[in-house]
C-alpha cells in the first residue's frame, strides 16, 4: 500500500461522516469533507507517516504533491499540509520546497490550508534563507494573487522579537487598499503578534498609516 492509500483508508476508518456537512458549512468550503475531527486525524496521520517513511527530498515532495493533487476531500488536502511539517522531513525544509508550497498555497486559496503553510513553511524558510527569501516575499506582496499576497504578509507572525519591521510594512503596504476581508484579517494578524513584541511601534503604525476597520480592531486587539 502506498503512503496516499494509507492516508485515505485511514482517514476514512476515524470518520464521523454525520459531521461531515457541518465541517464544510464552517470552513465555507467548495471540497466535501469526510467528518474527522482535528485529534484523530492527527493521530490516524501520524501513525501513517511512521509506517511510511520517504527516504529523499523529491519522494516527500512527490507524495506531498500527489496527496494536494488527487484529493477528493478536505482532509486528504488537510493531510498533504501535515505531511510537508512531519518531524521526518525538517531537514527537507530548503529552498527546493518552495514551488511545492507556492502551488499548495495558490491552488488552496483558502485559510484552512494556506495559513499553515504561510506562518510555518513559508516562515521557517524565510528565517533560514533571508537573502532569498526576503525579495521573494516583496515580489508576493505585489502578487495578484490574494493568497501570495496573504502569505507574505503573515510570513512572520512567529518571530516575535527576530520581527523585520521594515519586511513586515512593506509586504503590508501593497494590500492596505484592499477591501477583501482575507487580505485585511492577515494585516491585523500580523500587526497583532507583533505588538506582543512591541505594542508602542504597532501603535505608531497604525495611527501613521491610517490603519482601519477590520485590520485596525485585530491589530490592537491586546492593546489598552
């Protein structure tokens, strides 16, 4: 049995398929669901990946694809993101990743599956290969797709006090005219984690900026 083959029968033993409808309704999705909860589905994946250790960089990448591609519900899509964030395959994490999470974000274009993909893999390469990944992040910021444009934006929520404030604006900047509700969520996302770091230069910003609506309450949301 292949790993794909795993993953879907897995899947489908820890389903609760009259859960199935109200998880679609929650995420908005257009891809049916199957109905498993988060828990079990981490456990069935984990499991799997275990059983079904990929020994180089291009097999990983080629089932990540293969699983992203050939899904017929959400979970099996759910399962590609675990996959590309297993323990196995940290050192997988490189510069040669990068196509495989730009087509994962672009063709998901929705939250459930690119905002991991954005704030850890896309994260994590941009911590460990700024040079390249720094111009690249300027370059989806401009993007006339939503969901590059999102990604650049939240690349750094987890950085805390290693935040580049002047990244961080500049991949904010290209989208504060935008009225979709995505693009304004991520700025006040991203603005809001950095002000656990530094409330008082988010402030600024903010108030410099014109920062409003939606973008403005996520921002200072910890903010007296």
């Amino acid at each position: 049995m292949s790993l794909g083959e795993a993953v879907r029968l897995a899947l489908r033993q820890v389903a609760e398929p009259d859960r199935a409808e109200a998880m679609q309704a929650y995420t908005k999705s257009s891809m049916p669901f199957l109905g498993v909860r988060a828990a079990p589905r981490r456990a069935a994946l984990n499991e799997v990946f275990d059983e079904h250790r990929l020994e180089t960089a291009p097999q990983w990448r080629r089932a990540v694809l293969a699983l992203w591609r050939e899904a017929e519900y959400r979970e099996e899509r759910y399962a590609a993101v675990a996959l590309t964030g297993h323990r196995f395959y940290r050192g997988f994490q490189t510069m040669d990743a990068l196509p495989m999470y730009e087509e994962m974000i672009v063709t998901g274009a929705w939250w459930d599956l690119t905002d991991e993909l954005a704030t850890q893999r896309i994260g994590d390469l941009l911590a460990a290969h700024p040079e390249s990944m720094r111009p690249l992040m300027l370059k989806w910021a401009v993007d006339t797709d939503l969901w590059k444009r999102r990604a650049s934006i939240l690349s750094q929520t987890r950085f805390k006090e290693r935040t580049d404030a002047e990244l961080l604006y500049a991949c904010i900047e290209p989208s504060l005219p935008d009225t979709d509700f995505f693009a304004r969520k991520a700025i006040g996302w991203a603005l809001r984690e950095y002000a656990k770091t530094d409330p008082d230069e988010v402030l600024r910003y903010v108030d410099a900026r014109g920062v409003s609506g939606l973008s403005r309450r996520e921002a200072l949301r910890h903010i007296g």
